[in-house]
C-alpha cells in the first residue's frame, strides 16, 4: 500500500512538473497559431521585421567588410562582392582596390579587371586585366594631368584616353594620386547595409518557423516533437 501511494505521488509531482514545463510552450503555440489562421488579415505578410538580433539570428546580418572610395563628388562602396555607387546596388566586383573619376564616367579597378560606369552607375564596359608581364592590380590612381595609372607588380601603368593601349610608365613618376580607402558617410554606409541585408523578415515567416520549430534548427525540431509526445503523456 504506502509502494502503491508513493508511486502515485511521484506520478502526480511528474505530471505536475510536465504541466508548468509545457504550459508556457502551449500558450506560444496557441497565440501563434491563432496568428498564422488569420495573417491574410492582420497583414503579416507585408510587416517587415529588421531587429538586429532575429535578423542575425537567421544569418542576415553577419559582419561584412564594406570598402568605401571617393571618386570626384561621387561614393563607390563595396559589400562582397556587390558594387554600390551612393548607396545604390549597381554592378558587382569582388575585391576592388580603387575608384577614380574621369570626364563623364567613373572607373572602378578589381584585381583582374577594370569596371567602367557612367556617372548614374550604368555599366558602360568591363576591361579584363592583366597585361601581358603584369599581375593582378594593386592600386589605381590619376597623375597630374588626369591620366589614369595602375600598378600592378611593382610596375606602373598607364593608358590612352579610350584605355585601348597601355604603356610602362617610370617608377619615378611624381604627382600620382592613388585611390585609397575612406570612412564612408554614415548615410550611405546605412543604405549599402540595408540593401545587402535586404528589407527584412516577413513577420509571417518569422511566427511561421518559431511555431514549427525550425526557427531553431533541426534540433528545435526535435525538441517540438518532444514537447508534443509530452503533452500526449499529460
């Protein structure tokens, strides 16, 4: 009799602990579920979620190195491998090292080739690179009469007007001015980061996987499955 008593008090202290582990778990399914039902009318499929902390949660916003050059009055920033000119996403280029400003255009240097935009960001030509006896580009630059110049492997570089031919120029030429890098302004750091990220969660995905379980992985998977066999046990 006091076996048969204890077991029950340890089956009721069980189903005691189970009940207050679940209940919290039971609530978030119930109100999430209520709102999924009806998310055509709550509109959950327009609301865009951009909270730093679920955004890094779903790996949209890992650390990306955003490379900043100014060209003239004119910003080229760099995020991967997409190319933004002011804030705006116009052509892509892993790897750049430079940008410069040219009359009417905008050319922005990689290391194995050479973009060429128009002042609204349209790509006008790509020109591979390297030259025969060259390596891949380390720096670009302007001399003093607005000649374009490259260095590539220790050896500087220089064009025609139209960059159909290119010529060694002497490594004591003085008066270069070399594209480097520099601080971009906050505002247009802010829109380069918010088009790499994109517009954000639809807050209908979001309830969708947190109520499912994938949200968490596969393991939050399991762990739903588990929850749910309990509740079957209560």
């Amino acid at each position: 009799m006091r076996r048969s008593w204890s077991q029950r008090t340890r089956m009721r202290k069980l189903h005691r602990m189970i009940g207050f582990s679940t209940a919290v778990f039971i609530v978030f399914m119930v109100f999430t579920g209520l709102a999924i039902n009806h998310s055509s009318q709550l509109g959950l499929e327009r609301v865009r979620l951009s909270i730093p902390l679920l955004l890094s949660w779903y790996g949209l916003q890992d650390q990306v190195d955003v490379q900043g050059y100014k060209a003239g009055e004119q910003w080229l920033n760099s995020a991967g491998s997409r190319l933004y000119l002011n804030g705006r996403e116009v052509s892509s280029l892993p790897d750049p090292v430079g940008a410069v400003s040219l009359p009417g255009m905008l050319l922005v240097a990689g290391r194995d080739e050479l973009l060429l935009l128009d002042l609204e960001g349209a790509l006008v030509e790509r020109i591979r690179w390297p030259m025969p006896g060259g390596g891949p580009i380390k720096a670009i630059g302007l001399l003093s009469d607005n000649r374009l110049v490259v260095r590539s492997r220790g050896q500087l570089w220089t064009s025609d007007a139209d960059m159909l031919a290119w010529r060694t120029a002497e490594k004591t030429t003085i008066g270069i001015s070399w594209s480097v890098p520099e601080d971009t302004p906050a505002g247009i750091y802010q829109a380069v980061m918010a088009h790499y990220r994109g517009e954000g969660l639809s807050a209908e995905r979001v309830l969708l996987d947190f109520h499912s379980g994938r949200a968490f992985g596969p393991l939050g998977i399991i762990v739903y499955d588990v929850l749910a066999l309990l509740i079957g046990f209560l």
